[in-house]
C-alpha cells in the first residue's frame, strides 16, 4: 500500500508537471500509463509482465487479410522470427507457414486465447481480426460477434496478463454528422455502419480498460490501406487496391465509387511503421489513446490520371456500388493527424505519385514504369 501510495504522489505530481511534449522519467515503464484513477485497488489483478528490456513476445489475431502477414514480417525484421505468432481461423499459404510461427486462433474462443496468451507468454497483441465495411453490412450478426464480442474476449485477456494491446481502428469511425474535412481527433463520432458502431466500441472500451484497469491499449484511426502483394478483405476503400490489378492485367478498370469520392489513403508500409511506431512510444509520450494517422487523400478520377502516367492505356469506367458509395460519402475526405506528428513524431513517407510508382513497380509493374521513367 505504501508503495502504491508513493506511486500515487509520484505519477500525480508528473502528470500535472507534464508539457505537451514527451515526458522521460527514472520509474519502470508499466507503471506509466496509470494515472492515480488508474491504479486498480487490487493491484494484484496484473501478472508481472515481461521486462521491457526483453524484446516482445507477439500475437497478431485476423493476421491472414491484408495487413497481417506484413506486420508479422515487420515485427519479425525487429523482434526476432520466433517472437511473432501470426493466428487466424483461416488456413495460410505455404509460404505464410513457412516464414514463421502460425496457429489456428478463433477470436471468439475466450478459453484458448487464454491458453495461447499464457502458453507462449505474449507481452504484445495487435488484434487484426475483423469483418470490413462491406462485408459487415452483408452479415451484421456475423460482424457484431467478431468486431465487439471477440474484441470483449480480447480486452479481458489482455487486461488479466498485462499485454499491451494494439487494435486499429479506422475513419469508419466516424459519420454523416462529423466534419469531413481535417476531421480532428476528437468529433462527432455517429457512424452508420455496423463495422463504423464496432470500432467506436473498440476505441471506447479500449479506453475505458486504460483508465480503469490500467491496459496499455493503443488505437490508430487507420484510413483506406493501399498494398501490392495482399488482396483487401471486403471494406469501401478496396478499389484503389484493386485498380492498380486491373490496370496491369488488362488496361482498364471498373470503379464502384463515383469518380469525385475523395478519401484518406496510406501505403501499407507507412501504416505498418506507423502501428509499431505507436506500440514502441513511452507511455508518457501519449496525450491521448486513439490517434487519427493521415498520408494522401484522392478521388478515383485523380489516381486514374497518376496511373495514366505510367499506363497511357489505363482507362477507368465508373459503375457505381449504392452501398459502398453511401458508406465512402459518410466517410471524412481527410483526417487531421497532427496529435500523432506532436506525440510521437508521426510522419508519413508515401504521397501520391510515390505510392502509385511503388505499386507500380511490384512484380509485372516494373517494366512499365521504367519505360515510363
Ligand atoms: N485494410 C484497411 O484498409 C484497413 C484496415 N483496418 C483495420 O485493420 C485490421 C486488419 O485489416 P485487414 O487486414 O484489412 O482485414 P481483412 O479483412 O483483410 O482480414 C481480417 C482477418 O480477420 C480474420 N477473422 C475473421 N473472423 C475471425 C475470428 N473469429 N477469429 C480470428 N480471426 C478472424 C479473417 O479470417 C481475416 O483474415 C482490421 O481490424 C481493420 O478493421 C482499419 C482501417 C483500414
Ligand atoms: C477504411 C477501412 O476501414 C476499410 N478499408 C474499409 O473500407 O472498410
């Protein structure tokens, strides 16, 4: 109790002390991130976590979509092969097997999360498991178990073993009625989406776990992701992955989006960097939990014109989805992100024409590009 109370006084008197800009301290890094109200009565409640001098034992849960096996190869560069488990209830092709530790791992099976968290002694856990905008709204009971229960198993596991927790969220969080343009970190948050509902709950009980129990949980607003060698699971923003597919393939492509719907994107690469980024910040770095991130922000029109510069051929059609384009025009056109560049120095390295060179030159791509050069 004495020591508890010592604690108290210490992280109080910092926290008032505390300037906008990033606070170092002497004290063990776990005890940061609990402001007095955070430190539970029954301290006891977290198992000792592993030194923050040891590198991380990580699980990825979802870890087969489009972002998973790039953070488990991003990671693993860092950590070490063996330190990363990528899991999913989907079986991986074999040179996902074979680049590193794989298990089957359903986010709504509370026991064996239990199991997996302790056997293999993880310290960090990104939850990638989700059903995307598109998909959601074509199986909401589906998405309500995924996006919120298995993210309720989620947070008590990684509240009872003191794993810091990583769970994306996006600009689907936001809605009709928030700004959409610089949307800042803090607004209106009505999405009306299921997948939009979800992962405002994400954010909130994420949050909520923080300040009451003390979880290390961090949360990126993530915009639309753009990658060359994984496909998009199911969400709005997938045709500005599928167009670059098209326009090598067979010169031309068939939007779902109306040529003027302009939205946040990123390069994967950025988007990784960005997630470990976040995950390796002091504590006392972060002002807030949920941080937007920002990189480009273009319409199908405009990327078909870059394109057009490297493929004179490309040409772009417009067949419009009702329910995707409904969704993309609730969505923000641009996020502020400038929390994230004060906190912890986030910066984006892919604008436009570096993106679409970058696509470009994956695989098939690149002869073209340097005739284009
Ligand atoms: N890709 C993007 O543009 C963006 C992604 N995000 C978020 O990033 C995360 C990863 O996104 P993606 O890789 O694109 O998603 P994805 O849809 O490609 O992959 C999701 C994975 O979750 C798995 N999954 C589904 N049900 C599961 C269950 N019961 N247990 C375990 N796994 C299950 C699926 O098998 C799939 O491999 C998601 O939370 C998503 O909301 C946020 C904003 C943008
Ligand atoms: C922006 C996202 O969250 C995702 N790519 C989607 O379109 O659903």
């Amino acid at each position: 109790m004495l020591i508890l109370g010592m604690l108290r006084q210490v992280v109080s008197g910092t926290m008032q002390s505390r300037a906008s800009s990033c606070w170092k301290a002497a004290l063990p890094l776990r005890f940061l991130g609990h402001s007095p109200q955070q430190i539970p009565a029954d301290a006891s409640f977290y198992s000792t976590s592993a030194s923050e001098a040891e590198p991380p034992r990580v699980l990825i849960t979802g870890g087969l979509g489009q972002l998973g096996v790039g953070l488990a190869g991003l990671l693993r560069k860092r950590f070490g092969r063996d330190s990363v488990i990528l899991s999913d209830i989907r079986k991986p092709p074999a040179h996902v097997f074979c680049s590193g530790p794989f298990i089957y791992a359903d986010i709504l099976d509370y026991k064996k999360l239990h199991e997996i968290v302790v056997n293999h002694r993880i310290t960090w856990l990104f939850h990638y498991s989700a059903l995307l905008s598109a998909v959601g709204e074509a199986n909401v009971p589906l998405a309500k178990a995924v996006n919120i229960t298995g993210l309720h198993n989620i947070l008590e596991v990684a509240a009872k073993y003191n794993v810091r927790l990583f769970v994306p969220s996006t600009i689907g969080a936001f809605g009709p009625t928030s700004p959409r343009n610089h949307t800042p970190d803090f607004s209106i948050q009505r999405p009306r989406t299921i997948y939009g509902v979800s992962k405002v709950h994400a954010e909130l009980m994420g949050e909520y776990y923080y300040h009451r129990y003390g979880l290390d949980f961090r949360c990126l607003r993530y915009p639309g992701i753009i990658s060359a060698d994984s496909q998009p699971g199911g969400g709005t923003t997938d045709y500005a992955v599928q167009i670059f597919h098209a326009a090598v393939k067979n010169n031309r492509f068939e939007c779902n989006l109306k040529a003027s719907t302009r939205l946040p994107m990123m390069y994967i690469d950025d988007c990784l960097r960005a997630t470990l980024e976040v995950m390796e910040a002091p504590s006392e770095c972060l002002s807030i939990r949920t941080y937007n991130i920002s990189a480009v922000s273009f319409t199908p029109e405009e990327l078909a014109q870059v394109l057009c510069k490297y493929v004179p051929e490309f040409q772009i059609t417009y067949r419009v989805d009702p329910l995707r384009q409904a969704i993309a025009d609730s969505w923000p056109m641009s996020l502020d992100d400038s929390t994230a560049r004060k906190d912890w120095g986030w910066k984006h390295d892919f604008d436009l024409p570096g993106l679409v060179r970058t696509m470009l030159s994956f695989q098939g791509f690149s002869t073209r590009v340097a005739h284009a050069n």
